[in-house]
C-alpha cells in the first residue's frame, strides 16, 4: 500500500495545480482513465477529483478503456455524472489471449520510428507492436458492442449534458482511417436515431 500511497500524493498535489491553472484560464481539463495509470476507472477518478478539491478537472470517457477492463460503461457514465466533461466514441473488444494475460495486458512491444510497416492510427502515429495473442484489441464502433450498446451510451451522455460532442477514436489497425471513419459514424447515426 506504500506505493500507490505515494503515487496519490504526489498526483494529488500536481493536479491541485493544474487545476488552479485551469480556473485561471476558464478550461476543463477532462483525464482519460487509462489503465497502468493511477486514475484508470470512475472511482479512481473521483478520488483524485476530491482529494486535490479540484472544480474543473473531470472525464474524458473512453469506453474503450473501460471495455477492456470489465466494466459497465453506461454505469460508469451515470456514476460520474457531471465529472463526465468529454466523451470519444472507440471501441475494445476481449481477445482469447486474455486467459493467460489478463486484461491490463502489458505484453506490448514498442515500436522504432524507422521500423516499416507501422500500423497507422487516426492521429499520425503508430500504435504499439500487439502481442501475438492479445487479451484485447480496439476495434471500430459497432465491432465491440453493437448499436443498442452505442444508443444507451448516447443516452447516458445526453441525461449528463444534451450538448456533449462525441468524438469518434480510430484505434482499429484492421481498417484505414477512411473506413473506421464511416463505419464508425454510420453506426453512431444509427444508435442516435434509435433515441
């Protein structure tokens, strides 16, 4: 308990800064729970939200990373609220590999900016090397959880802020930009209607 009792007070204290830096520029600063980081779920989240007194940090939901994890992402999403500041449509789905690795997986490989045939993503890099056998991969809207699971995720944003933009993430290295692009709004249109 000694370490993730320090990691918490040193993050405490950062974010007590970066909080006052943001309600000094009138911005919200909305954190990704990741896992391998220290906020990685809701509840983590709200720690850091009401250890460091903050007022404009809250979420950027990423079911994604919740998916992979096991968690209820319209619960989670009902469960923070109005700390839900940000919202990115990507999808996860878990793999065989997660028998043996688990779902923080942590088999990744890294890989070298000169090496060829980087797998691109949606923002100009590259994603990591995947292990042979992963515990989970992301893949485009609709692959990972169908439209009924995408309209009640929509809903849950519109009860917390009827204005959210939702943003679509690219992280599915099994379709070009274009092609994740289209699928992934066509089955966002398609859950929108069915609100």
């Amino acid at each position: 308990m000694d370490v993730p009792d320090y990691q918490w007070g040193v993050a405490v204290e950062i974010w007590k800064e970066i909080d006052a830096l943001a309600r000094e520029n009138d911005v919200r600063v909305a954190i990704e729970m990741h896992p391998h980081n220290l906020v990685f779920s809701p509840v983590t989240l709200k720690r850091l939200v009401d250890e460091a007194g903050t007022t404009d940090i809250g979420a950027e939901m990423d079911p994604s990373h919740l998916m992979w994890q096991g968690m209820d992402k319209v619960a989670s999403i009902k469960w923070l609220g109005p700390l839900v500041f940000h919202a990115a449509a990507k999808n996860a789905t878990l793999c065989p590999g997660a028998d043996i690795r688990g779902a923080p997986d942590t088999s990744f490989a890294r890989v070298p900016a000169e090496a060829p045939g980087k797998v691109p993503t949606g923002y100009g890099f590259w994603c990591n090397a995947w292990p042979e056998n992963p515990a989970w991969k992301f893949v485009a809207v609709g692959l990972g959880n169908d439209v009924p699971f995408w309209t009640e995720f929509l809903r849950a944003l519109a009860e917390i802020n009827p204005d959210m933009a939702v943003n679509i993430e690219h992280e599915d290295a099994a379709y070009s930009q274009t092609e994740d692009l289209a699928l992934a709004a066509k089955n966002l249109h398609s859950a929108a209607a069915a609100l």
